[in-house]
C-alpha cells in the first residue's frame, strides 16, 4: 500500500503547506513580501520529494514493469484518450463547476532565466512526475483497494488489493475514485470528467502504462496551452 500511497499523500501536503503559508502570509512580513514567489519555488521542492518517493517505492510497482505501449492500437488509443481530455479540459471552465479560485503558476513572476528554468520544471512534473504518482495512487491502488473493501461476494476475509486484477470494475470503485479524483482539482467537473475517463482506459487495456501516459498527454498539452497563452489559471 505505502508505496503507492506516500508519493501521493507528500504531494497533497506540500498543497497544505502552500495554503498555510499563504494564510500566514496575512501576519508575517516576510511571508507578505513573497507571498507571489512562494508557490513557484516550492513546486520544484515538491517535485523533487515526490520523485524521490517514486523512486525509492520503483521496484515494488508490478502493474509498471511490462511494456510503455503492448500494441500500435493502444498507443493510439491512449494518446487520444490524452488529447480528448485535454480538449474537454479547457472548454469546462464554468463558475458552477469551480471550487475556489486558483491563482494560477506563473513561473516568469520570478524574472526572466529563473522562469525558463521554472516553467521546464513545471512542464516535466505535470507531465512525467504528477501522472506517474496519480495514476499508482488512484487507479492502481485506491480502484482496487475500494474493491478489497467491498467485494462483490462476500467472505470472511478481506483480500489485499494487489490481489485485484487491474481493470476489475465494480460500480462503487468507479465512482469512488471518480468524485474523489473530481474533488482534487479547482475544476471539480472536469476533474471528474478526466478520471472517468481514465478509469474508461483502465478498463479497456487491463494495463496502467496507457493511463500514466494518457495523462501525461493531457498534462504535457494543458502546459504548452498555458505558455502559449499565457492563460495561468490552468495551472
């Protein structure tokens, strides 16, 4: 469990840590005066330990030791699975579907060569980092790990979740992960959205290769979106 868990729960306490830091900004002068650089460096931080958590967990993620891609089909499949989120993504901006408001991560806030440096970290934790460290999390474990607390035929046993085939559906576990994965993200629908959809590829491909990278996909395209236009609040 913990491998997969910790990666995951590091990354949501450096988003705590954020917040804090950004209530406490309101009493303390030095926290005021960086209140805006703040959140761009400790992403790099945040990278960097939840790497070090991947890697260290790396030789006890079975689901990711077969192939990158089983088949031209599937690559297919997954990288318009990546594209299509992506395409949704940004067209489900509404109020309604809104939980707060994000201020965005706009890296050249920290002058010109830092923010190069910045945005290609940003880039590569969205796209390589941050889909590893979900995916193991909420369909590798969590998916499997609802299906370990709730079988479908009872018994006096509670089975451990690697005991679950990957791509097991049971109506519960998919909406499980779905709205808790939608709740992780500023747009809750969207978010909602995506994890359906993931979970959707999941079960097609029995595999987590083709969910790391279609997320990947998305996140590689939402960041080129929002150097592009400059539209921070996507990130």
């Amino acid at each position: 469990m913990w491998p997969r868990v910790l990666p995951f729960g590091l990354y949501m306490a450096f988003l705590a840590l954020e917040a804090l830091l950004d209530a406490a900004s309101a009493w303390v002068p030095f926290l005021a005066e960086s209140r805006a650089l703040l959140p761009l460096w400790l992403y790099p931080i945040k990278i960097v330990v939840v790497l070090g958590a991947l890697v260290y967990g790396w030789c006890q993620y079975d689901e990711l030791r077969d192939k990158l891609c089983a088949s031209l089909r599937e690559g297919v499949l997954t990288i318009g699975t990546g594209v299509a989120v992506y395409l949704a993504w940004v067209r489900m901006d509404w109020s309604w579907a809104t939980l707060g408001q994000g201020a965005g991560y706009n890296p050249w806030q920290a002058g010109v060569s830092a923010g190069a440096l910045l945005a290609a970290v940003r880039l590569f934790g969205a796209a390589v980092v941050v889909p590893i460290m979900e995916e193991l999390f909420w369909r590798s474990f969590l998916l499997r790990f609802v299906i370990s607390l709730f079988p479908e035929e009872k018994t006096n046993v509670t089975p451990e979740f690697t005991s679950i085939p990957l791509g097991t559906f049971t109506p519960l576990s998919f909406v499980v992960t779905v709205v808790l994965f939608g709740s992780e993200h500023t747009l809750w629908l969207a978010g909602m959205m995506a994890g359906a959809i993931y979970n959707l590829l999941l079960y097609k491909t029995r595999r987590l290769w083709p969910c790391v990278l279609a997320h990947g996909v998305t996140n590689l395209l939402l960041g080129v979106h929002v150097l592009v236009t400059q539209e921070w609040q996507w990130w």
